[in-house]
C-alpha cells in the first residue's frame, strides 16, 4: 500500500478546509495542551489565517496522510530572511 503525506500552505487552503481545521483545534482535549485553552471563535481564527499571507516569518502548513487530517505544522523564523534555523511546532 502507497502510503501519502500531503502538506498544504494555510493561505492556500479554502474557508471551509480552515473551519475544519478549527474544529478539530477547539476539541477540548486538544486545547487542554494550549497555553489559552477557551475555544477559538471563528472569526478570530479566519482573521489569523489570512494575516497568514502578510508574516514573511511564519509557514503554517496542513498535514494529511493517506488523505486523512493529521497534523498542524508551523515553522517561525527567527528573522523574516530565514537566514535563522526556524522554531518548529506541531
């Protein structure tokens, strides 16, 4: 069986795929890990995600494997030239 990870850059990704992205954040045992752990209101999350295209230091990307949701992975630059290592988040 082929296995396949699939990553997709936030600004890329439609309204509907962030809502989806959202639920799954705002499941109370993913947000018991999170320094905030109130749920995320929508709009706050879609106002986020689109500043997603105006941060030169921030990557966020969607993880699917074999099709099925995955994963959040960030990446941060240290500076906005990425001539820094970047911190890493998932």
């Amino acid at each position: 069986m082929t296995q396949c990870l699939r990553l997709s850059n936030f600004t890329q990704l439609s309204e509907a795929e962030l809502l989806m992205i959202l639920e799954r954040r705002n499941q109370p045992e993913v947000r018991q890990w999170m320094t905030n752990s109130e749920p995320i209101a929508p709009e706050d999350h879609l106002r986020f995600c689109a500043r997603l295209k105006e941060r030169p230091d921030t990557l966020m990307l969607f993880a699917e494997f074999n099709g099925q949701p995955a994963s959040v992975i960030t990446f941060h630059a240290k500076d906005p030239s990425w001539h820094e290592i970047a911190d890493f988040g998932c």
